[in-house]
C-alpha cells in the first residue's frame, strides 16, 4: 500500500493494533510523530489515551518512544521510566498507514525487557491459543518465530531502540517539538 501523504515530524497519528481474526484490540490516541521513512515511523506517547476492545481507557504514565517497521515483524515501545528504559516489544505485523490511523495485527508475543537488561518472552499460552483458534497460517508461524530471533539479536546487540544514544536522540527531539508547538 502507497501512502498519499505521510504524517510528518509534529503530526499526531492514531494507533490501532487487530488481532488476526481482524478484531479490534486495542487503540492509542495521539502520538506524536517524531521521524517518517519510506519503512519506519518513529513516535511519542506520553499521557496518551489507549482504549481496549472491551471500551476500558486508560493514560500512559510516562513518555515512550515507539518504533514501527515495514518489513519487521515487531513494534517497540520504549518507556522512559526513573529508574532507566523498559521496551515492550510487540511480535505483530509490519504496520500499514492509512487516512484513520497506523494498523497492525498484533501476534501476542511479546518481549519484555527491563532497565537491567533482563529479558523474557509473554503470552506463549495466549499466542499458543489464538494460533489454533484463528489457524495461523504455517508461513505466519514460521515469520512470527523467525522475528523473535531478529529481535532478540536487536537487543543483544544495542541496535536501533535498543542503544542509549537512540533514545537520547528521540526523547530530545521530542522536547524540542514539544516547547516549539507550545511557543505558537
């Protein structure tokens, strides 16, 4: 899908994750655009409005940078916390952008990873039940699993999201964004 018009540095872009039976799962108000490419989208939530499919809201308590990828099977949710940077990592499908919002089908893994640099995979049960509920396709499987190792590498490794200077860069830009909309 060609985008007609990609949001740019400042706009705020509407988040919509779907479960692969195409249900809605969950929805971010608000996020600030800080970088648009040809394949990523990096943004902000800070006291953004999530909604569940189940009409529950709630507000992120601190800022987090999140990265969207066109050909990764992953998002990342960098959250700037206190006492360092948390990721929550999405195993979902590269996102598609369209007039309504930034979409992805979210695949129910998820990896975790603390300040300390511990690591752990989530919902192996959930992901395990929709497999066999939604019959995943074999090649989604395979991608899905494939991309866990791709992110773990990511981590190991520093790369990207995963390396102090990206979020320093990011969260600063942010800020300067942020004060400059405020001035107008």
């Amino acid at each position: 899908m060609k985008d007609s018009r990609l949001p740019r540095e400042g706009d705020f872009v509407t988040i919509k994750s779907y479960k692969h039976d195409g249900s809605l799962h969950r929805t971010w108000r608000d996020t600030m655009v800080l970088k648009t490419s040809e394949n990523a989208i990096i943004g902000l939530n800070d006291h953004t409005l999530v909604t569940e499919d189940d009409g529950r809201r709630w507000v992120t308590r601190e800022p987090a940078i999140v990265y969207f990828h066109r050909k990764y099977w992953f998002n990342i949710v960098a959250m700037i916390r206190e006492n360092g940077v948390s990721y929550y990592c999405n195993l979902a499908s590269p996102f598609v952008l369209d007039k309504e919002a930034l979409k992805y089908v979210d695949y129910d893994l998820d990896v975790k990873v603390f300040p300390n640099g511990e690591k752990r995979l989530l919902d192996t049960d959930e992901y395990e039940l929709h497999k066999a509920r939604w019959h995943y396709p074999a090649d989604i499987d395979y991608i899905v699993r494939e991309h866990v190792k791709i992110l773990v590498d990511w981590i190991n490794n520093q790369q990207g999201p995963f390396s102090d200077a990206y979020i320093d860069l990011w969260y600063r830009r942010y800020l300067e964004i942020k004060r400059r909309n405020s001035q107008q």
